[in-house]
C-alpha cells in the first residue's frame, strides 16, 4: 500500500509540474466534452477527454505490467 501511495504521489507531482504543456496539447477542448455557459452559470463536463485519459492510462498500466 505505501508503495502505491508514493507512486500515485509521484505521477499527481509529475502531472502538476506538466501542466502548462499538457493544457497546450488541448486536453478539455475535445470534441464531445461538454460546456455549458449562461449568464451566472457554467457547466464543464470533460467527457471525451476522460475517455482518453482513461485509455492512455489503461495502455500505460498494461505495459507495466507485462
């Protein structure tokens, strides 16, 4: 378990470090993710670029694990 703990703690770090040039690869301006935006109101559901977290995540834990 603290093995898991200090990994997940290094990829949040790594993640957070890489955020100016993850935002510019336009990660939640996909297409399907969904933004609402009225007056005194917004709603932002980042639904595709879940889907390819997801996967990228899926590929990356399955060749660790090989």
């Amino acid at each position: 378990m603290q093995r898991v703990l200090i990994i997940v703690g290094v990829i949040v770090l790594a993640v957070g470090i890489a955020w100016p040039w993850i935002v510019k690869l336009g990660l939640g301006r996909l297409p399907g993710d969904i933004r609402v935006e009225r007056e005194g109101f917004g709603f932002f559901f980042p639904i595709t670029t879940c889907i390819v977290i997801s996967v990228v995540l899926t590929i990356v834990l399955w060749l660790f694990r090989k």
